[in-house]
C-alpha cells in the first residue's frame, strides 16, 4: 500500500473542510452527540454584515434547543431591515436552525441574521470555525479574517496622561484646536456671538495655503452684479455631488450653500476691518458646459502682497488671529494636542483635552464647559493612515513624500499634518467617515498654456507613446488625476505660435474680475514673450518632437508626430475622431514656430475627512450617534468630498469647510447650542 505525504498546510485544511461540513450539518436540529446534548448552554452573540450595517443576533440554548433569540438591526432602514428583525428572530426560534425564509424585501438584513445566527449555533456546538479556517493557512498570507482583525498601530490609544502630571489646568467654555483658517475663523465667530473662547495651536503661528474662498450670494458679489444664488447653483452643486457618486453627506452641503452668503460677508467685515481687500476670481468656462461656473472665488489681497488667489489665505490667517485677539481671546502657540478626555469610560461626553508644550514638555489640560472643537487638518504626513485610508494615492507618492511634520506648513506639496485629531478622535470611540477611500485634492494635467487658472492645456496632449489620452478639455485637477495613471506619469504638451490669438486676451495668473490688485490680463503677444522663456521652442515639429521625446524611441517620435497630424485634420474638420473635443478649442498645429512642454506626476495638496461627521460638524460614534462636547472642522470634517476634490467648485474648501461651517459650528455655540 503505498503513502503519501501530506504538507502541515494540506492537513489543516483538510481538517477545516471537515469541520465546516460538521458544522453545516449542526446548524439543522436533531443532530445530537453519544450523550444527547446538542448545545453548551449558554447565550452566544455573533454579527454580519447587513445593508449599511453590522446586525447583531443574540441566541440562548440549553442542551437541546434554541430557548431565545434577539435580532439587533437598528443600523439598518428602519422600516424595512429594522422592522423585519422580530420576525426574523422568531423564524429562527420556530425553525431551530439559521435556514429560514427570511423577509421579502430585506433580503441582506435577513442574510445577515442567517449568517451570524450559523455563528452562534456552531459556537453553542463548539466548532470554532474562525480559528479553524485562521490555522489552514501558514500565517504568511492574507485571508479575509485577518483583514478584519486589522490593527494598526496608530489605532491604538496611548495610557492615559495622569493627573499627576498636569502642569496647568485652563478652563473655557469653547476650546478651539488648530490656528488654521477653519479653527480661527470658528473662534472669532463663538467670540463674536458671545462665547468664551481660548485657541490653542501647535504651529508657531497662523497657518493657511491658497486663497479663493467659494461663496454664493456674497455682498461683493451682488455689488458687481453677480446673480448667484443657492438656485442658480443648483446645476453646478448636483453635477459636484455626481461626481463624487451621492457619498458625500448631501446635508452638510445643504448647510453650505444655504449659509454661504451669512458667512462669507462675516468674513469680508473681519478682513476689510484688518485693512485687506477682497477681490473676485474670474469663473471657468467650460466649452461643453458641463463644469463652468460663476464667479464665485473671493480671495483677500493687502497693499504689499496682490497675489490672493495663491497667498490671500496666510493674509487672512493672520487677519483672523489678530481680530480675536484685539477683541479679548487668547492663543497659545507651540502646544500640541495629545488625548482627548471623555467621561464615563469613554461613553460620555469630552470635557477636556490634554496638550503638550514643545518648549519643556509641560503637559496642560484644557477643560470645556461646552465643547472643544479640532480643526487640526489633515493626515498626508502619516504614513500609516495614508496606506490605509488613502491607498491609491499612498502608492502614487509615497517614494515623493518626506513623512515629515511641520506644524507651519503653508504651502508644501509633500504632505501637511500628521492626524493628530483624527487619532485622538479614534481613541475615544469616534467613527471613521463612510467614504472610502479618503479623497485627496490632486492637480497637474499636461502643461501648457491654460484658458483659465484651472484649466488644463486644452490643446493635444500626449503619452509617452505619442498617443493621446483623453479629452483634453477639462481643467486640471481631472487632468492630474488622468496623468497619474498614464506609463511612468507624463504627458507631453505641444502647440503652435498661432495659440497665442485664440484668445484676445488671457486671464492673468491672480487677477481679479475689477482690477482692483493691479495684475493686468495678458496679449498674445504677451503669451509668446512668456512661452519663449518658460518652455521648449522648435521651427518644426520634428525638431520638437525630437526634443521632447529625447530618450524614447523612434517609434514614439513617429506616433506623436503623426498624432498632431490627425489632430490637425480634425481641427481644420471640425470634428474630433477621437475624443469629440468641443470644436470651439481644437485649433491646427501648422505654422511654427511650435512650443512644447513634458510633464512627470502630479501635485498632492491635501487629504480630506477622517472622523464621522454630522451636518453639524459634530464627531459622531459607530451609530452615527454625536459625541457630546466634540465638533471637528475644516479639513478635518469626515464625508464632505468623495471619489476626489476636483475643483469644479472653486476655493470650495475654504469657502465651506474654512469658513461656512466653523462659522456656524461658531454662532450656534455662541448662541447656547451645544
């Protein structure tokens, strides 16, 4: 008779697949052991996956039968999966076993309850099939148990800081976290509606990046006769919450656009009172008229520093500080947020925040009477939580970044803030968002000459093939993103002298709509003085072609070459074969000389969300239940952008999440709401 020898990893799994047949077999009654006992009484507890929640099945046994079971599905639609759960449990008590009809019309509330009430009656039987099917694998491979038993270390809460160690206890009704734009523009609104307010900061100053700040109906713009209102908008909010599939928290948004005018012309009063001037960005227009908007983008200038629309949000940081301070409030600088303190073994509400002084290391507590609110900003310098929260943009950049904090970055593309908030946020039972994975604020496209601010080069754009990619047409935040997924992340750029003359004018990097900050739009012939200093020139494309294409081979010279050609066909017919660009933008490339320009990667601004969050930007628990004393803002504010933050709403990150918002989180604690 002859053996065989059998791997340790066959064995086991051999013995896992014998055991799950058991247990299939268990889930039916009548199945007894030698001494009549069926169960191990006693009452087990097992959970599945419902629709849009875990649904728990609680079940009692003694040695023979089922004697009770309780169905929690309060996580799922009330009146369908919620209102099946009694009947559900019933069916499993008059049936002894987890095969049951089930409810029609919740068919995965009903699944899940077959599922965790199998759990429970292999576990009342003994088998334990998650050790099992853990040990028919080696260890080196990644199951989907071990998937869900995930730890990561930043997950982990730290002990407690004891009492003993407090070095300064400072007590206020509002604890504001973060000299950030969102932090400090809810401070000076709690201020202004009568709270007592005390800002604390680990940077060592106000800290902001960019400028344009979105607003719907602002007094500026009614005063140069802008007519944008919540209704006017409608278009351009429904084609941003399409983009990002419905995930984004579509009541947050309402609260934006509905209060977007209230709080921009509360802001405009605090600059204009701290000596800075407000100018309105141009709208971007879309050929297709799929993304165009209004102007829309506010951005504050001083006498000395015109650019707004890269630099006004450091101005306004500033502005901010100043105007809470001139009216009473106080700052602490260099003080970073360590843990948060919440009552009642993490089940009340939080009271307190303990932060640490990076000159000697003090540790002071911060106590609340009615809330403390994070506005710490995002995670991008945390390794950890960028795998797994934003993984495809991890892979992208993870070799650019430097993992490095610096509490005063400002305008850095290689990662912001390391998640203090957020992770202080986890350790007291804080939800994460329900969008996954976290977006990111992406730009770039193939460089060129751009119709607007934010536009991508609408003329041909290549791969390093020579082929084109996409419809160029698009601004550059779409584009960045399509650059990314290209071979070695370039794309090449190539247009002609007579691009220059399809404008009358261009816009004008930073200028504003009344010419208020003196930056002037450009001519062609303007254009052409700045492409000859800034970009690759050739007299043929050949010539060019062979410049741009340096290092890839003939055949990648040979279709780019022959791409333009086509594209010129197409511009002089009128119809893109390809890509169907809008006729209006597709312009022959034919009369030299010609520019061109290569482009590698994109640029990473920022991540967004993290903790759940309400529409009234309260941190929320795993029953989307508020955390009494707990607001976040700003960055910070979890389920606000899905899929990517594409810019077809300009400046909407500080117009709503930087300003409307902790504006409001502001006035309602000012006003006694908590």
């Amino acid at each position: 008779m002859s053996k065989e020898k059998i791997s340790r990893r066959q064995f086991l799994r051999g013995a896992a697949a014998a055991a799950v047949a058991a247990t299939a077999s268990a889930v039916f009654p009548g199945v007894a052991s030698a001494e009549g006992a069926v169960y191990k009484p006693g009452t087990y507890t097992a959970k599945a996956y419902g629709l849009w929640s875990d649904v728990t099945v609680t079940m009692t046994f003694d040695e023979t039968s089922i004697l009770d079971v309780v169905v929690d599905a309060s996580g799922e639609t009330e009146d369908i999966g919620g209102a099946a759960a009694p009947t559900l449990a019933q069916q499993i008590l008059d049936a002894q076993s987890s095969e049951i009809d089930g409810v029609s019309g919740a068919s995965s509330t009903s699944g899940a309850v077959r599922k965790a009430a199998a759990q429970c009656i292999a576990e009342a039987k003994g088998v334990d099939l998650a050790a099992l099917t853990e040990d028919a694998d080696d260890g080196e491979l990644m199951t989907w148990q071990k998937k869900e038993k995930e730890k990561w270390a930043f997950e982990i809460a730290p002990d407690p800081i004891p009492d003993s160690e407090i070095s300064e206890v400072i007590t206020h009704d509002v604890i504001v976290i973060g000299a950030g734009m969102s932090g400090l523009c809810c401070a000076v609104s709690a201020q202004h509606f009568g709270a007592d307010v005390m800002l604390f900061s680990a940077s060592s100053i106000p800290y902001a990046r960019g400028g344009s700040n979105h607003a719907i109906g602002s007094k500026y713009q009614k005063k140069l006769g802008v007519e944008y209102t919540p209704d006017t908008a409608r278009k351009m909010v429904k084609v941003e919450q399409i983009s990002g599939t419905y995930h984004m928290n579509k009541q947050t948004w309402a609260n934006w656009v509905n209060n977007s005018a209230e709080s921009m012309d509360f802001m405009i009063d605090v600059m204009e009172g701290q000596g800075l001037h407000v100018g309105l960005e141009a709208p971007y227009y879309d050929p297709d008229d799929i993304i165009t908007t209004y102007p829309a983008s506010h951005n504050f200038y001083s006498d000395t520093m015109p650019f707004g629309v890269f630099f006004g949000a450091p101005l306004c940081a500033q502005a901010y500080a100043d105007h809470f301070t001139q009216h009473g409030g106080e700052i602490m600088y260099n003080v970073t947020a360590k843990q948060l303190v919440r009552e009642d073994n993490n089940t009340g509400r939080v009271s307190a925040v303990i932060a640490q002084r990076q000159s000697d290391g003090a540790y002071i507590k911060f106590v609340a009477n009615k809330a403390i609110v994070m506005a710490t900003g995002d995670f991008s310098t945390n390794r950890d939580m960028m795998a797994k929260y934003s993984p495809w943009v991890y892979e992208h950049f993870k070799n650019k970044f430097t993992w490095e904090t610096n509490y005063d970055n400002q305008f850095v593309y290689s990662g912001l803030m390391p998640g203090d908030g957020q992770r202080m946020g986890l350790w007291i039972g804080a939800a994460w968002q329900r969008t996954f994975p976290n977006p990111c604020a992406i730009n770039g496209g193939a460089g060129g000459p751009a119709h607007a601010v934010i536009s991508n080069f609408w003329g041909i754009n290549l791969d390093i093939n020579g082929r084109r990619f996409m419809n160029e047409c698009t601004n550059f935040a779409y584009a960045g993103m399509a650059v990314l997924d290209l071979p070695e992340e370039t794309a090449f750029a190539v247009w002609s002298q007579d691009y220059a003359y399809t404008e009358e004018v261009w816009d004008a990097l930073g200028a504003v709509t009344d010419g208020g900050n003196g930056i002037k739009e450009s001519t062609p012939e303007d254009m052409i003085a700045s492409w000859d200093q800034s970009y690759k020139k050739a007299d043929t494309l050949e010539e060019l072609i062979d410049i741009l294409y340096d290092g890839y081979s003939d055949e990648a010279k040979k279709t780019a070459l022959e791409s333009i050609a086509n594209y010129t066909k197409y511009a002089k017919n009128g119809y893109d074969e390809e890509f169907q660009v809008n006729p209006e933008v597709l312009h022959p490339i034919e009369n030299g000389p010609f520019y061109g320009t290569k482009t590698v990667g994109s640029t990473f601004l920022a991540v967004f969300g993290g903790l759940r969050t309400n529409d009234k930007c309260q941190v929320c628990d795993e029953n989307d239940k508020p955390i009494e004393g707990l607001y976040n803002v700003g960055t910070m504010i979890g389920d606000f952008y899905s899929n990517s933050y594409n810019f077809v709403l300009p400046g909407q990150n500080l117009g709503a999440c930087c300003c409307t918002l902790p504006y409001l989180v502001g006035k309602r604690l000012g006003q006694g709401e908590e």
